[in-house]
C-alpha cells in the first residue's frame, strides 16, 4: 500500500510545526503524534538530520511513520515513577512524556530497524470526520496490543 502523504525533511524545531501542518487533514492525533516523534529525533538522533514521515489509510486506521537514519537511537517509553519496568519522571521533569502521550493515543506502535534507519511507528484510529469504513467508529477504544507484530509494544 502507498502512504497517502510522504514528507522528506530535516529535523529542526521549525519543521515539526510544518509537519503538524502538513497532517491537519488526518486529524490531531496524528498531528500530535507525528510532533512528539520528530522531537524525538531532534533530541535523541540530532538536529538537522533527514527525516521521512510517512502516512497511510486502511479503513478505519492511520499509521504513521517516521524515519530517520540512526538504527540504534530507540524510543523509550517512560512511566511514572514506581510503575514497573519502566523509567522514572519525576512530576516536575520538563520534558520525557512524548512516548507516553503516543502509547495512550496509538493502537499499537512498534520501532522498524533496518540497516542505517530505523522507523517508529504507530496506528491510530481515524478520528470523527475523517473517512472510516463502517465497522470501525472512529472512537478511541482499548489498545489492542502488539497484534502479533513482533516489534510493537506489548
């Protein structure tokens, strides 16, 4: 399947206002979650980098990736302090919850690793007022889980 939008960029604070622009028409959580994945890139591969983000429709769903050229450099979800294995933020941090906000929105989300890339990814339902097909509602529900992806998040 083809994304329904592809958009070659390089990872700077100016461009994830770009990227949120860009993806208006696929509602705000996919804005949202395109935002937090390309900061992540910013601030975990570089400034500057090349970054592909890719989105594609199947009915009900979104997916959207983003690509970037640092195959080791992966997301961490972090928790709140005591939650079992995950890393702690103290209620003051600044900053360390974007992965969290995409894990509370997504269906599932997963890390692609490919030579010399990697792509996070995450599937949404489409949000109201956007095409779905008749059995999916466009409402948020349960997560489903990995879904027997084996990179997805369990």
């Amino acid at each position: 399947m083809r994304p329904v939008v592809t958009l070659e960029l390089l990872a700077t604070p100016a461009a994830v206002s770009g990227v949120r622009r860009a993806l208006r028409a696929h509602g705000i959580d996919v804005q949202l979650c395109a935002s937090e994945l390309v900061t992540n890139v910013i601030r975990h591969v570089g400034e500057g980098v090349p970054v592909t983000v890719r989105v594609w429709r199947d009915g009900g769903r979104v997916r959207l990736g983003v690509t970037d050229p640092d195959p080791r450099a992966l997301p961490v979800l972090v928790g709140e302090v005591g939650e079992v294995g995950a890393v702690g933020v103290g209620a003051e941090a600044e900053s360390g919850r974007g992965l969290a906000l995409l894990d509370a929105l997504a269906v599932r989300w997963g890390v692609e690793q490919e030579a010399g890339r990697k792509t996070v990814w995450c599937e949404l339902f489409a949000e109201a007022g956007t095409p779905k097909t008749p059995e999916h509602s466009g409402r948020r529900g349960p997560s489903a889980g990995a879904l027997g992806h084996p990179s997805a998040r369990s």
